[in-house]
C-alpha cells in the first residue's frame, strides 16, 4: 500500500488553514498513487498553542472531521490525521482514520502524554491497541511518545498489525527516535511504521522532522529531510511475508518469563 507522509505543521491554530493544506497534499499524495496519507500530531490546530488546544478541539465526528472525510473521498485515499479530541469536557490528544470513501474506521487517543504541556491539556487514554483493516493491510494507530515504549509496540505486533500509523511532534534534540528507534521498532516487531512529524519552529520548540516509513527488516524505505515535504513509500505485504518468515523474533518469544514487566 502507498503511504504518503506529510510532513507539515501547517498554520498553527488555524483549523481552516489546515484543512487546505491537507487537501492540497491529498490532491499530490494521489497523483503519486498513495492509498493513505498520515498527517503529523495535532495536525488540524497545532502543537505548541497553549489553551487554544481546548478551545478548538472538536468531537471524533464534528465539523473538521467532516471536512477531512470529504477530502478523502474527492480524492479516493485513506487518511490519517492528529487532532485534539473533545469528549464532553474531556479533551484527549487523538489521530482519526479515515477511509477512502470518507468513513470513520478508528480513532486513538494517545495512552503516554509528554511533558508538562500535554499533561495540563490532555487526559491519557487506556486503550493501547487501535486498529482497521484498511488495502489488505491491519493497520494499527498510536501517537509519538507511545512509540517509545516496547511495551506499547509489541501489542500491537502481538495483536498483528501490519503498519502502524505515528502521528508526532518530535521536538530537538530527541531526533535519533526517527533516526534510530523507530527502525529498530519496525524490525523487532516485523512490521512497518509510518513516523510523520512536524517540522520547523512552533513557539519555543524545534520539531526536526525527519518523518519515516520504516519496514520490517529494519530498512528505512522513506525519509524526509528538515523542511515541509511530502514523502512516499510502500507498504509491501509479500516483503512482509517474508520477513516475518525469516526473522524468529516473535516465535521464538517465551512470556512466561516476562512477568516482572508488569
């Protein structure tokens, strides 16, 4: 399947702004053939906005959801999109999928919330694994931080995702986790994951970018540099196939002697 990474902070605290930048990048992703675009963290408001973060969050199935639903379906593409989430009065840090025909297929809200700013803004979730079949696929869901912790990625493997989708806002100087961790991710747990960042300066953070498609055998097969950018890379069942066959990581786990972990 081809993903497209969107590697983009759009126009901080402005929702209508994001919209359009969304849709003029699945306009591309399509040309390019992609059947799924995934956005960065927070993608429709903003990372670094304070009390904005409650004010413009929105309901799962509110306005801009609406929105992003019509932009999948008029360019026929999955998409994958970070948005603060407003449940009554709770407010969670949440990435939303949605098909191409414009339905709803899952939505996740971040488990690990970073940092003081998210702590004061967002209330943690409790459910780790999210996941749609989407283009033959099993395609999981997380958010940034989550990623960093095992843990979190091998329920997802244990429960078979084949691609997981991270939303993030990676901030320097932590960009060895693109660099580093998430192809490590990728191959000790035999699946592909799309890392998509922002970039650039949002008030006193640097989001460095660096968005990657890792895939199962530990090979970045996407990357993009520093600066605004749309990147593309498959996600290839036979490699999987394959991979998964040759590397014994999974099979060769043994739990019973892991019960000190929890």
């Amino acid at each position: 399947m081809r993903t497209a990474l969107l590697q983009s902070s759009g126009r901080p605290g402005n929702v209508a702004e994001n919209l359009k930048v969304l849709d003029a990048a699945a306009a591309r992703a399509a040309a390019a053939g992609a059947a799924l675009l995934v956005t960065s963290e927070l993608f429709l408001t903003g990372y670094a906005i304070g009390d904005d973060i409650g004010r413009l969050a929105e309901p799962a199935d509110g306005d801009a959801a609406d929105a992003v639903a019509d932009t999948a379906g008029r360019h026929g593409l999955a998409v994958a999109y970070g948005y603060p989430e407003r449940d009554g009065d709770t407010v969670y840090n949440s990435v939303q999928l949605v098909g191409a025909d414009g339905t709803r297929l899952a939505n996740y809200r971040k488990t690990h919330l970073f940092g003081c700013f998210e702590r004061d803004h967002f209330t943690p979730a409790d459910r780790t694994v999210v996941q749609a079949e989407l283009g033959g696929l099993t395609v999981g869901l997380m958010i940034c931080y989550d990623v960093e912790f095992p843990e979190n990625v091998r329920a997802h493997a244990l429960a078979g995702t084949d691609l997981l989708l991270v939303p993030t806002a990676q901030m320097h100087p932590f960009q060895f986790v693109a660099e580093s961790l998430v192809p490590v991710r990728a191959f000790e747990n035999q699946m592909y994951i799309a890392y998509v960042n922002r970039v650039g300066q949002e008030g006193d953070l640097e989001f460095v970018g660096l968005s990657t498609l890792a895939a199962p055998d530990g090979v970045v097969r996407a990357r993009a540099g520093r600066t605004e950018e749309l990147v593309v890379g498959d996600a290839d069942p036979v490699l999987l196939a394959a991979s998964r066959e040759n590397n014994p990581y999974l099979r060769d786990r043994r739990p019973g002697l892991y019960g000190s972990l929890v």
